[in-house]
C-alpha cells in the first residue's frame, strides 16, 4: 500500500482531465431499418437540423466552429447543438431514441449495435445515389461502422494504440529510443532497465498500459482469439494456448518483473497519462487522446514509437463516428452535414484542434496532421492506424465484457494465473453465447 500512497501523491501534483474509455453496449435484435430516401429540401427553404455529441468544453467550441464553417458554405441549413458530458450521454441517447423526435445526426461509438436496434438510417441508398467516395476512409473503421454489409456510420477518428516514451529518462538510461518494429521482449528489457527503486519503493516505472479494456490487442498480437466471430461469436477462444501466454505476459509484467503501476493506477488512461507527466512513468500505452495533455506539460519531452510486436503486428479500428437516425424528419439535410463533417475540409477543423488521429488518409497525411509537434513522429499514428482491427461488438457484449472483467482482474493482480482464470470464465462466457 505504501507503493499506491506515494504514486497518489505524485498524482495529485498532475493536474489533467482524460476522456476515459466506455464499455461496450448491448446490441439489440439485428434487424435492418427499412431504408426510405427522404426528398432534399427545395432550394432556399430553411432547414434546421440537430447534432449531438459528448466532449469538454474545449470540444463544444471547435464543434461551434465547425457549425460557423459549414453554415456559411450552407445558409440553408441551420445546426442547433446538443450537448452531454460524456457521464450522461449515452444515458441521454436512450432517452432521446425514446422520442418522437431524436436528434438527426449524433456522434456515436458501438455503431453496429444501435444499427440491430432498428435506430439509424443505413448511409448505402445516399452514398450510392450521390457516387460518394470512401476509399479515403480506413478499412477498419468503414468496418466497424458496418451492420449486415451496411454502413451505418462514419468515422470522425480513430483510437489508435501507440507506446509515448519520455526522451529524458531513456536519456539518462542511456538507452536508445525504441523503433518500430521492437519487440514484446524488447519492450520488457527495455522497461526493467528504466525502472527505478530507492528503499524499497519504486520511484520511476518502466511501461504502463490498461489491462481491463486492451489485454484483447495483444492476444491478436500473440496470434490468439477472443470469439470465432467478433460480430456474432457463439464461443469464446480464450483458452487456447496464444491468448492464455498474451494475458500472463501482461500480468507478470506487473507482478513479476515489477515494471508498471500496480493494477489501481493503470487501469485508466486517466491514471497513466497523469504519471507519464509527473515524469514517474518512462513508457505510457495510449492513444491520440493524451496528446494534448502531454504537448502542455511544462518541461515534459517525449515522442512515440509503434506497439511492440510478436506474432503479428495489429492495431485497434476504434473510433467514433456520425450517423444519421431514423428518426430524423430531415435525412437530407442531415446527409449534407454528415458529408460536410466527414469531408477534408470538415476533418482539417477537428485534425488542426488536435483531438485525434484523422479517419481520412489524405488529412492524415498532410502537413495538418503531421507538422504538429509534438509528437515527432506523428506519422507513427497512420503506420498503426493500417493496421486496425475493429474491435468485437455483438448482442450480450457488455456481459460478457463484465465476466472477462471480474474473471481477470485477480490475473492483473497476482492472485492467479492466465490459465486458471481462462478455465473458470470460458465456459461461463460460452454459456452466455450459447443463450444457456
């Protein structure tokens, strides 16, 4: 406990909000909404349409000067806002599904499950009618928008995975700075080296990640499965011998060589950012969410380098996206808007803020994207974004997330093994796959 007191002191000096995570949600029955093209509106007859989305502060306000931007290339079209903390709003999303009259266009992660519900308009009639090109768009994420050969949704971004290292303790380390194309061991070595203890208590971490939500990335590094279908799964293959080796990895990484936080502190992007800034944390797991935070830490010098590989190399195809409802009564204007938001001129506004990793690849390789510095190496966020996977999103997801959970969190703890966590919980999750 002395260990978790002193790191909460260090914390406590770091003064950063993070966007954390969600849990998957429950996808409903799969069904396909009937597609009903909606007329445009006659030329210069207003029309009001409604966007919702989640964010900070900071967030409302490039959201706003997107609005100005598009209304002055779209007088006819005014955008009234609505905004949650991202607490509440998908609790408020359920709400206004709920409706007589949902916003008509929203920010949305879980795509595919709103999809099954019946609660979105299919984008195929618009995109065909209109010969809308998304070859510019990252196959993962086209992917993780898509229900039944659908798509339901856009990307604004993309969640992209990379390891942030800080120069100045590889420096003093004497180490050199990692490469792309390192290894699983070679991020080990590399953070017993850059761990440091003084009386018994550690000061400064090698390596920090979030065991509960990403353990899944690195069984597909190892070349393991979680399901047989990451859209439909009626197994789990979590026993095989490639996914129990990826989850003992990560867990003797903390338990047995002693290089990251205990389980407490990286479990959230939250925790892990704050540490890598107080300059306790040498390499911090994460995503573009935390470049903002670190590129105005006073005095914090770092870069990023690519995940570390073993038997394949993957990423994560993450992100959120927009998505007209069913509901809408204005499916035209809010298809005008949705084109405009995902456009380059649209993603330049959200790529120049510094929010994300673009979900075009022309924006992402522009000056736009890459000029900003830090990080140096920002091209090391499009090397990964290739590589995305999306992440499974099916019927009962949030169950089964939560007996993976309760399932591993003793494993990240020290309190069993991969293996005996991965027996108690397969036939339970199998059993809830199964409808048992």
């Amino acid at each position: 406990m002395q260990v978790i007191r002193h790191i909460a002191l260090i914390l406590l000096a770091v003064t950063l909000a993070f966007s954390l995570g969600a849990c998957a949600r429950e996808e409903g029955p799969a069904t396909t909404p009937e597609v009903k093209e909606t007329p445009a509106p006659e030329t210069g007859q207003p029309v009001t349409i409604t966007w919702s989305f989640w964010g900070d502060p900071w967030e409302v306000d490039v959201n706003m000067r997107v609005i100005d931007v598009f209304e002055a290339d779209f007088p006819d079209i005014k955008v009234e806002i609505l905004h949650e903390p991202w607490s509440t709003y998908f609790d408020k999303v359920e709400e206004l599904f709920a409706s007589d009259s949902p916003p008509d266009v929203m920010f949305l992660e879980d795509i595919p499950i709103y999809a099954g519900r019946g609660l979105l308009e299919s984008l195929e009639p618009y995109i065909q009618r209109d010969n809308y090109d998304t070859t510019d768009f990252y196959p993962g994420l086209l992917r993780a928008m898509t229900h039944q050969d659908s798509l339901y949704g856009l990307a604004r971004d993309n969640d992209t995975k990379v390891i942030f290292y800080n120069k100045p303790l590889f420096d003093e380390a004497r180490l050199p700075y990692p490469v792309c194309g390192w290894s699983w061991e070679d991020l080990r070595q590399t953070a017993m080296k850059l761990t440091k203890k003084e009386n018994g208590e550690t000061k400064q971490y090698g390596f920090a990640y979030e065991p509960d939500k990403w353990w899944r990335l690195w069984v597909w590094q190892n070349g393991g499965e979680v399901y047989d279908d990451d859209f439909g799964p009626t197994k789990t293959l979590l026993d095989s011998p490639e996914a129990i080796d990826a989850i003992q990895f990560l867990a003797d990484l903390t338990n047995v060589d002693r290089v990251t936080p205990p389980y407490e502190v990286q479990r959230t992007s939250l925790g892990i950012g704050q540490l890598f800034q107080s300059g306790a944390l040498a390499m911090a797991f994460g995503n573009h969410a935390l470049v903002p935070g670190f590129a105005d830490t006073p005095g914090l010098r770092w870069d990023i380098v690519c995940l570390p590989q073993n038997k394949h190399r993957v990423n994560v195809a993450d992100g959120a996206g927009y998505v007209i409802t069913a509901g809408s009564r204005n499916k035209e204007a809010a298809w005008t808007f949705l084109k405009w938001l995902e456009s380059p001129k649209g993603q330049a506004i959200f790529t120049e803020s510094g929010i994300a990793v673009p979900a075009r690849r022309s924006v992402g390789q522009a000056n736009i994207f890459l000029k900003q510095q830090p990080p140096h190496n920002a091209a090391v966020f499009l090397e990964e974004t290739e590589l995305g996977r999306p992440n499974p999103i099916f019927r009962r997801g949030q169950e089964v997330g939560g007996l993976f959970d309760e399932a591993f969190r003793p494993v990240w703890k020290g309190e069993r093994s991969a293996s005996e966590a991965v027996a108690e919980v397969v036939p339970e999750v199998n059993r809830l796959l199964d409808g048992r």
